[in-house]
C-alpha cells in the first residue's frame, strides 16, 4: 500500500518478505543508540533478523515494513498466541527510525496491524515495554492502551540495567475507533 506522509513523503507499506533481510538488518543497526537500548534482540545481528523472518513464515508473526527510497523505515509485528488460554490476545511491536518520527507513520503502520489483528480474530492487543519510553507509552495511550501492570527491575536493556517492564493492554474495538477517528482528522493522509 502506498500512502504519503505529513510532509509528503512517498512511503510503502507491505508484509515484511525474506529478501528484506539485508535491508532489515541495515535499519535495525541504522537506529540510534537510544532507540536500540530498549530492543528485546539484538536485531543487529543477520542471523537474528532470519530468525525473525523464520517466525512469521511460520504463522507465528505477522511483520510489516515501511519503504521509502528503498530503505526500510519502519518495521512493525503483530505476534500471535498459539496457547489455547491466550489465542485471542497478540502482542505488538513498532519501531520507526528517528527521521520518520512525528509524520503519522506510527498511525498508519498501527492501523496495519489492527487489520491483522482482526483477520487473527483477536480480542485484544498488549505492548510491553520500558519505563522509560515515554514517547512510545504516549503514543499507545493515543490508541485506547491502559497499562496495567508494572513489574519493578525485570528486564535489563541493552547496557545490562535493569528496568521496569510496563504492560499495556487495549481491546481491539476500542483500538479501531481511535484509529478511525485519529486517521479521519488527518487531510493529509493519502493511500493508494
């Protein structure tokens, strides 16, 4: 799908494919320091990024990309639950490199996910993340997410400290009417 950012920008928007590799890997090690304290994975690493891709051919995540000057900008997951007690919950994650910020990418990239989401038949989404990723916790309350948890010191970043995990949680027609809403007050938004 192609659609055209806040300033104009031409960007594409597809499922993420395994001759996106190289290109995964150069956006990943592109980020900034900040931005890659708080990764999960060292997606730096080629072997990581495979593995990554292994997954969603294997149904267990579904990975979109945004291109723009055939280079990855974005890169967003939805990963589902194959245990029975948790099959209708998918987790997601999203990450935009530094000069994409703030142009709506985050929204339209989002509102690819929620379309996954229903076509998994999921109830609800979460997002785990750090304490300190302000923007990003901003970002997801913009969406419907409430957090309801916060586990004190249970992960570590990327520099070995410790952090405390947040848990976000949003259901998924409370998450389309803000997407439709957000989306519909934004002239500038074009898709093709």
């Amino acid at each position: 799908k192609e659609v055209n950012l806040k300033d104009g920008t031409s960007v594409e928007i597809r499922p993420m494919t395994l001759d996106d590799l190289d290109r995964s890997v150069t956006f990943f090690q592109s980020l900034t320091p900040q931005d890659r304290l708080y990764l999960r994975h060292d997606v730096t690493r080629r072997d990581e990024v495979r593995g990554r891709i292994q997954a969603m051919q294997e149904g267990q995540v579904r990975r979109f990309v945004a291109i723009a000057e055939e280079r990855i900008i974005a890169d967003a997951a939805l990963e589902l639950e194959s245990a029975n007690w948790k099959r209708h919950v998918g987790e997601v994650r999203l990450i935009i490199a530094n000069p994409y910020k703030r142009k709506g990418l985050g929204m339209l990239m989002a509102r690819e996910l929620y379309s996954s989401a229903v076509e998994a038949e999921l109830e609800e989404i979460i997002v785990r993340m750090m304490r300190p990723q302000l923007a990003a916790r901003s970002i997801f309350r913009k969406l419907g997410f409430h957090e309801v948890t916060l586990l004190a010191d249970y992960v570590k970043d990327a520099e070995g400290h410790k952090q405390d995990l947040v848990l976000m949680r949003c259901d998924l027609e409370g998450l389309w009417q803000r997407l439709d809403h957000v989306i519909a007050d934004r002239d500038w938004i074009q898709s093709d």
